[in-house]
C-alpha cells in the first residue's frame, strides 16, 4: 500500500485553516476532492459564472474573486490554485495572474497531497505544488513551486521539474529528466532518462520523448517530433 506524503515533504499551510480553491472549472473539481480526501475544509471556490454567484454547492460557498478578499483575510484562510491547463504556462496564463493577484494582497498559496501518493523522504517540493492520486516521486526529485503532478503521473530518480509546470496524468519521467518552467507534459507522454525539455514547451498527449527538446517547442508522435501549434 502506498504511504502517506508527509509534511515535512509537501508545504500543506496551516492545516487548520480553511480552505479557499482559486478557480472551479474540472481542475477545481479535482482538486477539492484531493483536499477533501486529505482532511481539509474547504469553504469557498472561485468561479467567473456571475449567475452562480452566492449560491451553495457541495457545502462550500461559490464566490467572485474581489468576495474572497473582503471576505477573508491572509491569515484566515489558505487559498489553492484550482486553474489547471492544457498549454505551456508563460506570464499571461491564468496560474501565474491568480498568485500574482492574491500574493500582492498577502495570501498564500498552500501545497497538498492525495492519501493515495508517494513521494521519497529525499525530495524537495516547493510552495503550492500539487500531489494528486496515484502519484508517485522517486528519491532525489525536485519539484518547482505551482506545479501540477496530475492523476497517475510518475517521477522518477533525480528529475528536475521547474516551477509552474503540469505533469498531466499518467505521464511517465525516467531518471534524471529536467524539465523548465512552465512545460507541460501531456497526457500518458513517456520521456525517457536524462532528457532536457525546455521551459514553455508542449509535450503532446502519448508522445515518447527520445531526445532534448529546445525552449518554447512543441513535440508530438513517437518518438517525438516537432510540429507547430497554431494559435487560436
């Protein structure tokens, strides 16, 4: 059986805090259940819907972004990123404008981790980074701060995953992988050991990652190629 992250591992916050989820698309879904599971209360989402405003779903209050801050203060609630993403993360994604709202008002943005994934005593995790079911992180990782370990995802010895990242579900990292700020690693990709991707790139969903890739490159196929992403 799988143990427990600990603590010391993970930056959890105030653990007796409540909890407020920045953002309650299908990311935010998974991410309330993560917490939940974890032994959080969580008291709030966030949501752009205005019609949905002051209503009550599953016990927890769906509010605007400005109704967080008049009604909370820093020291009275964590708050958790609940915006995932599908693209390589730069200074206009969503993630990166949310903790950069709330940090200029003094929140904090607080890490967790599913009952059901591993990581090893040895490995360093910085602030809000997310362990989801089913993880696995071997000895010597270092994970960035805001980054996503999605559902399944499996980081083996040694890898270097920057901040703001997304290891989607199932995606597999042999030893030793480094991976920039910002990538994001699709879907059930395979890379294997002692690859360098670049920060802001895409790797595609199933893709097998062979040789290094460049900064700001997008890889697809197996093995993976380049191919341009058309802008939408």
């Amino acid at each position: 059986m799988l143990s427990r992250v600990t603590s010391e591992t993970v930056d959890l916050g105030h653990a007796s805090r409540p909890v407020v989820v920045i953002g309650y698309g299908g990311h935010g879904k998974v991410v309330v259940s993560a917490l939940r599971a974890s032994g959080r209360c969580v008291v709030g989402v966030t949501d752009l819907d205005l019609a949905r405003l002051n209503n009550r779903a599953n016990d927890f209050e769906i509010l605007s972004d400005e109704a967080v801050l008049e009604k909370y203060t820093p020291d009275s609630v964590d708050l958790v990123l609940g915006i995932g993403s599908v693209r390589p993360c730069d200074g206009d994604s969503a993630r990166v404008k949310a903790v950069e709202k709330f940090s200029k008002y003094g929140f904090c943005f607080c890490g967790f981790q599913h009952p059901t994934a591993w990581v090893a005593p040895d490995v360093q995790i910085d602030q809000g980074v997310q362990v989801h079911a089913g993880v696995i992180v071997q000895a010597g990782a270092v994970i960035g701060t805001h980054t996503i370990l999605n559902t399944g995802c499996s980081v083996d010895h040694d890898c270097q995953i920057g901040e703001f990242c997304h290891i989607a579900p199932g995606a597999i990292l042999s030893g030793e992988v480094k991976v920039g700020r910002g990538s994001h690693l699709g879907t059930g990709c395979v890379v294997i050991q002692s690859i360098e991707i670049g920060a802001r790139c895409l790797v595609a969903a199933g893709a097998t990652v062979v040789r290094s890739v460049d900064a700001d490159k997008s890889v697809r196929g197996t093995p993976a190629t380049p191919f341009i992403v058309l802008k939408s």
